[in-house]
C-alpha cells in the first residue's frame, strides 16, 4: 500500500509541478550601472551667466519587470521580459549673482553663483516634484533550454534579442539650447540685484526660484519631444523556475548578461541584471 502511495506522489511530482504557460511579476536590479557626474559646474551660456552642473549615482538601479514563459515547446522554452530600471541624480542651475565687494573689477571677474536645484515634476504621481532620473527599459526575447528534467524545479540556460529604451540624461548639451531672451532675462535682473537693499535681495530670489520653474517647463516639453532613445542588441541568460504540485504559483530567479545598446555617454550600463519573482503557473 505504501508503495502504491509513493509511487502515486511521485506521477503527481513529475506531471503537475509542469506549467505549460506562466506570467509573474519580479523585482530586477540592474547591476553594475553607473552613470559620470561632472568634476565642475560648465557654462551653458556664452558669458558664464548660468552654469549647469549633475551628479552621478552608483551602484545598483533599482527595478521591475514583467514575464511570461510558454513550455509548451518540445526542447526549448520562450520567455518574453519587460523590464524597467531607474537611477537618480541631482543636477544644479548656477546663476551669477553681484560679489558683495568695494571693487567692482572683483565683482565682474569673479561673480557668486546662486544654485537651482533642478526638480522635475512627476505629474498624475503621489510624488510631486523629484530629482531628475535616468530611465532605462528593455524588452527581451529568449530562447531557454531546459537543463534537465527533474520535476518541481526547472534549471535552464538561454538567449535571445533585447530591444533598448533609455531617456536623456540632463547634460549641458541637453539644457543649453533651452536658455532663450525669456532665460537671459531673468538671469539679467538677479545679476543686477543690489545685495544692500533687502527688496531687490527678495527680487533676486523671486526671479531665481522662476528661473528654475521655467527651465522645469522647457526641460520637460524638450523631453517629450526627444523622447526615449532606442536600438537593439541581445543578451544571455541562466536560471530557474520552481513550482510546487497542484499549485498555480511559480517562482523564478534568472541572472542576464546584455550587450548592444546605445545609451549616452555618461552611463555605464554595467550589462548585467537579476530577475527574481513569482507568477501564474498553470
């Protein structure tokens, strides 16, 4: 009788913990990103009048994606992948300001610069305004092999297509063609402000905190029209999927290696990404 029991668990291992078609959710840092900040503030206008500087961020982007698998296929496995990863940075408006000094030479020579954190709004989110951040979106392909056949978990190696998206990163080259006679005006009166008399000190400081709002617009409308860089490369990939008997649930861990894509000078993709989630299995 016992016999008979264990063998029945095991017809029920090797068939059931099999899913035909799966879809999960996974959390996906994307190791090894970084992006370069700048060593010094750069000058965006030809007189020095407003300077653009942005950091960088290390280490890991945080990320999320999506999957569906099909084993259906005798051999070989498809997997199809959305994910999105995401860094943050700050990135800073100098604005020159009159040196407080008995030598007007001094002043014109060496001006203080008043700093505009450059915020961006996230509009339709709980979050307001934020940090400006570099986005990156892949949509993989794969191809996978099962290693073996064992029941419950499911090891496998693979490959395949990767389609690249990836926004802009706030760079001098990006924010210098937005500075117009609205811009240069606005940096005129700040410049002009008399740092003796408190109301033309509350001017300045009016007109600076419009300076930043208004290069929020322009970078935000620029962005739109820009939109997100795409191209196309590939990537290799080994995990496994593990899925208990009778129950529809899976979890899955995949570790990817990518190459191809085109992303902007300042970031080094790092080329390497972990998926570990759980889904539908049925």
């Amino acid at each position: 009788m016992n016999f008979k029991v264990a063998l029945a668990a095991a017809a029920l291992l090797a068939t059931q913990s099999f899913a035909i078609i799966g879809i999960g959710g996974h959390y996906t840092p994307g190791l090894g990103t970084k992006m370069d900040g700048m060593d010094k503030p750069v000058n965006i206008t030809s007189d020095g009048q407003i300077k653009l500087m942005h950091q960088g961020f290390d280490g890991v982007m945080q990320g999320f994606g999506f999957k569906l698998w099909i084993d259906l296929l005798p051999i070989i496995d498809i997997e199809a992948t959305l994910n999105f990863h995401m860094g943050s940075y700050d990135a800073i408006l100098y604005v020159a300001e009159s040196k407080v000094s008995l030598d007007p030479n001094e002043a014109a020579a060496d001006p203080t610069y008043k700093e505009v954190p450059l915020e961006i709004e996230l509009g339709g989110t709980p979050f307001g305004k934020a940090n400006p951040k570099f986005v990156a979106m892949n949509g993989d392909l794969t191809i996978t092999y099962p290693i073996t056949s064992l029941p419950i978990i499911r090891p496998y190696i693979g490959g395949g297509l990767t389609y690249y998206l990836n926004s802009f990163v706030l760079n001098p080259e990006f924010v210098t063609p937005l500075v117009d006679g609205a811009v240069q005006e606005i940096i005129g009166i700040i410049a002009a402000a008399d740092p003796t008399d408190p109301a033309s000190i509350q001017q300045a400081s009016d007109k600076a905190k419009e300076l930043g709002d208004s290069m929020q617009q322009k970078i935000q409308d620029q962005a739109l029209d820009e939109g997100l860089k795409t191209s196309i490369g590939g990537h290799i990939m080994a995990g496994f999927r593990l899925k208990l008997p009778i129950i529809p649930i899976a979890a899955y861990a995949n570790f990817k290696y990518y190459f191809g894509g085109d992303y902007p000078e300042e970031i080094d993709p790092g080329n390497m990404a972990a998926e570990v989630g759980v889904g539908l299995a049925i």
